[in-house]
C-alpha cells in the first residue's frame, strides 16, 4: 500500500497550533482555553484551527495522543520480546507523562487521559505480542494486549495516587507475579 505524503506546511502547522495549545495549557487551565486563545497564540486564523481540529476536545485528545507516542516511542518495542525491562520503560514512559500532565489540563479529563493512555499501549503491547507470538493466535493475543493495558494504566493510577516510592521500584513488587504467574512460590 503506498504511503501518503503530507504537505510539510500542512504538518507545521498542525504542530504550531499543538505547540500553542500546549504553552497555553502552562498558565491557563484547559476549561479556560478557547479557540480564540490559540489561534492569537498560533496567529492563525478560526478557519485553520477547524481545518486541522473538530474542536478543542480533539485538539486536546490529539496533541496528548502525540505526546504520549513520543514517550512511548513504541517502534522500540515492536520487535523485542514482553519482558520486565520493557513493562518497566513502558510503565516510566506513562508515569513521566501523567507526571508532566499533573499542573496542567487533566482536571475533569481523566476519563480522555486513560482512554489516550490504554488505547497507545494496547497498540504497543498487540504489536509485541504478534510480532512474539504470530498471527494466528490474533484474537487471543488482542484481549491479552487489551488486559495489560488496562493493568498497566490502572498500576500507574494507583502509584500516582499513592506512589511514594519511583515508578520502577513501585511496578517491581509486582512483576514476578506478571512475568511468572500466579503460581509463584511465596515462600521463598
């Protein structure tokens, strides 16, 4: 299938309006954020922004949905094998991220942070485990990629919300039960 180039002036300025949304979102809350806030910030005009964006909820979901991809960096993990040194990069990747989202626009959008989160890691882990596991277990191997993602994000709510030890140290406690099963000896 060919790839469809895009129009460089196209792309800048798509990344300028993120890149003004995103200084805005510094010093003003995303409720506080219009439309017209950005384009003077971008200095372009309404007919641009709406060209690029639905509205400013897609703006938000797209920019974030970036931003993650950029910490995620998932072409470094398509072709190495689920093992506790990638659940741990994965797991700093989104901690780094909620940390970085922290004093800016998640206030009542937590519900659009998670799905942006579960959805970019259910693409990483799905690749992986194809890519381990082959094709022919699809189906099986996308619930699985579904449920890590969910366990994942859910991990790192739950460090966020309690964490007082770094993100590595605080999944550590529990990857011998992921990595090995249920089944693990406790007695040891």
């Amino acid at each position: 299938m060919a790839q469809v180039k895009m129009d460089p002036r196209v792309v800048r300025t798509r990344k300028l309006i993120m890149d003004s949304f995103i200084k805005l979102s510094e010093s003003k809350e995303f409720r506080d954020i219009t439309v017209k806030d950005i384009t003077t910030e971008a200095m372009i005009n309404r007919a641009t922004f709406y060209y690029h964006f639905e509205d400013i909820y897609d703006l938000l979901e797209k920019a974030l949905s970036e931003v993650l991809l950029i910490n995620l960096n998932s072409a470094e993990y398509e072709h190495k094998k689920l093992d506790e040194e990638v659940f741990n990069h994965l797991f700093k990747a989104i901690t780094d991220f909620q940390q970085s989202l922290s004093n800016r626009c998640h206030r009542g959008y937590e519900d659009t942070i998670a799905q942006i989160i579960r959805d970019q890691l259910e693409v990483v882990f799905n690749k992986m485990l194809k890519a381990q596991y082959g094709l022919e277990k699809e189906e099986m191997l996308k619930t699985t990629a579904v449920m890590l993602s969910w366990g994942l994000y859910g991990a790192s709510l739950e460090w966020k919300r309690n964490g007082t030890a770094p993100p590595e140290e605080f999944l550590n406690t529990a990857l011998p039960f992921l990595m090995h099963g249920l089944q693990l000896d406790l007695q040891k």
